[in-house]
C-alpha cells in the first residue's frame, strides 16, 4: 500500500520518528486489534489506536452508554445515551479517522465464541470489569498463542502488564485463580476516579503499539502498578509459573473455563 | 525503623485509609497474622490456613514471594512488603 498526502499529513508525527517511519506505519495500518470492552478503558486505547491508524479495531460489549459511563468512558456522549457502546465507540473513532475500520460486536464474549471471535487478530487488549471475562480471554489467548495487553483499574489504582505467549508470563502466572465473588469489590461498588483510565488506556495503547512495531520492550514479566494518589508507578516482578495451570509445559486447564455460570449463581 | 508494608486499595478500609503500615520482622506469614490482630479481617482476605490466597500476591522489594521461600519468606526491617490482590475494573462485559 502507498500512502495518501493526506495520509502522509495525518500520520507525519509518526512517520518522523525513526522507530516508526513509513514503514512501521503501514505495519500500524494493517495491524487487526481485539479490544474487549468499550467502557473505562475500551475507549481511551480505542481512541488512541483509531487515532494512529490501525488498521482494523475490533470491539465486543454488549451495553448501552448510561449517564454514569460519561465521567470516565470517553468515546460516549449525550448523543449517544442509551445506544450500544460499541456503536457509539464506532462513530467516535471512524469519524476521528475514516482510515480504521472498527467492528462493533454488541455481544457477550464467551467460552463458547471467544477463539473463532480472535482467531484472525494480532494483538487483544483487555479492558473488561470482571474476572470470568479477564481469565478467559487470558487462557483463550495463550492457547491461540496472541499476545495480551491487560488494564485493570480501582479507585485510585491501575495495573497494566503484557502477556506474550511462549515468551514471558501470563495472566494465571501473576494470579492463578479469579478470587471468589464478593471478594474484591467492583468499580460500581468501590468508584473509580474517571482520569485513571486514561492513563491506564494510554499504556495500554502504547504497549499494543509497541507490539505491533516491534519496537521497545513490553510488560513482559512485569506488572505495573500505578498509584494515582501517590503519583507513582511500579513495577513488579512476574516470573513464568513453571507450574502454571495453563501456560506451562504440562497445563492442567486444557479448555476454556466458564467462571460465569458460578460467578452469577453467588452473587 | 519497621517493615514497611503497602495495603491494596480494596484492603484499605481495614486500615482506616492508610495505605502504609508498619510490619514486624519474622516470616511473611506472622507478619500478616500479626496484622490481622491489628486490622481484624485482613488476615482472611489474603490467606487462608496459612497460606496466601491465590489471587493476591505478595513481594519483598518487588520479588514474588511464590519464588523466594513462600510463607516462610523472613523479612527484615527496612524491607518493603507490597500486597497485590488482582483487580478487575474496567467496562462491564
């Protein structure tokens, strides 16, 4: 592919830098990322994607923008209240740049539909709120061999960390099991301070790039926690579980596990 | 000077907020019973029958405790001990 003038304006910010160039450009322009959720941080790495030209954004969520999204979901607006999220994202970013295009899946993601949904994608961001979802899309991931960038926010605290199968760890290395309902409280019950998931959004958008470039070194092996009321990042240690129940050299979860049908009947 | 000790934003409530405490030096695991005498509850949030629960992990100056010597990990004073339980937030799937 050549690139318009337009084209070349667009993305000139990018084109100059030397570890992007035209050709880490186009690498950008045909890359294909699944973004799971378009919530808190669904919008800020879609809007940051869209924004640099990705080629192909694939969304999944199966709600409507309400009021209470607004203080911190981004790609929502009055205008699109009551809508599906995912359209509303769809709008937001293709109207930003009509260079991407961005598949809305206003549905659930499941055991049953998440490998045939991801199969033909080269990077997954997850931005979801729950634990069934986070550890499916961990395992689904690491049996389809797709690297995995993870943002997960509360109150005033985000974790950002990047999962590359066969090379570094994976999400059940860092915590091998979703804890029990109940046990840790969700974003309705504890708050969230809406600019955090900017912050997390962008590092993940930076690291999707990065993996799409080739360029730098990801959150391989590390977590980042960033604390927004003491303003500082850090970084832990996450070494490969030699015993990891799915990433090790003899797993023991061979399937994907529904964790929802047992989360829904405790809660 | 104590072993310093970081509390996770969902175990905040047990401290009152605070997001530093102090710990005693000795293992991990006295050192999270001897908290849970001070902020009743929090032992149970991480460990259960003497063992860290799965989803939260704890480090010593940024190295996981699963890799060092576990519960029996002994920390000295000027160490940090950071507490890590998984969080989820994010957008309703």
């Amino acid at each position: 592919m050549e690139f318009t003038e337009d084209q070349l304006q667009r993305y000139s910010r990018h084109i100059i830098l030397p570890e992007v160039g035209g050709k880490g450009q186009k690498k950008i322009a045909h890359a294909k990322v699944f973004i799971v959720g378009a919530g808190g941080l669904g919008c800020p790495v879609g809007y940051y994607l869209a924004a640099a030209g990705v080629g192909t954004i694939a969304m999944i969520d199966n709600d409507n923008v309400e009021l209470s999204n607004l203080q911190r979901q981004i790609a929502h607006s009055m205008k699109t209240l009551g809508k599906p999220k995912v359209e509303s994202a769809k709008n937001t970013f293709e109207s930003l740049n009509p260079d991407v295009n961005v598949i809305a899946l206003q549905q659930r993601i499941s055991k049953d539909n998440i490998l045939d949904l991801i199969k033909d994608y080269d990077v997954l961001v997850d931005g979801s709120d729950n634990f069934p979802t986070r550890y499916l899309v961990n395992d689904a991931c690491v049996m389809l061999k797709k690297p995995l960038v993870s943002g997960a926010i509360l109150r005033f605290e985000g974790q950002v960390t990047t999962v590359v199968p066969g090379e570094g760890h994976c999400y059940r290395c860092l915590f091998e099991e979703p804890p029990p309902p109940g046990l840790v409280p969700s974003c309705q019950e504890a708050g969230v301070l809406g600019a955090i998931t900017g912050v997390v959004g962008a590092l993940q958008a930076t690291e999707v790039l990065k993996l799409i470039l080739g360029k730098g070194d990801v959150l391989k092996g590390t977590l980042l926690i960033y604390d927004a009321l003491k303003t500082t990042f850090r970084r832990v240690r996450v070494p490969r579980n030699p015993n990891c129940p799915v990433c090790s050299d003899n797993p023991t979860i061979t399937e994907l596990v529904d964790y929802d049908a047992e989360y829904c009947a405790r809660q | 000077m104590a072993v310093k000790v970081r509390i996770p934003t969902p175990l905040q409530r047990l401290t009152q907020g605070q997001e530093e405490v102090d710990g005693t030096p000795g293992t991990v695991i006295a050192l999270i019973n001897d908290l849970d005498k001070r902020f009743p509850g929090m032992g149970e949030r991480i460990s259960e029958a003497g063992k860290i629960r799965r989803f939260v992990n704890i480090y010593v100056n940024e190295e996981d405790i699963r890799f060092l010597n576990a519960e029996e990990t002994v920390v000295k004073d000027g160490d940090e001990v950071s507490i890590v339980p998984a969080i989820a937030g994010g957008a309703k799937q």
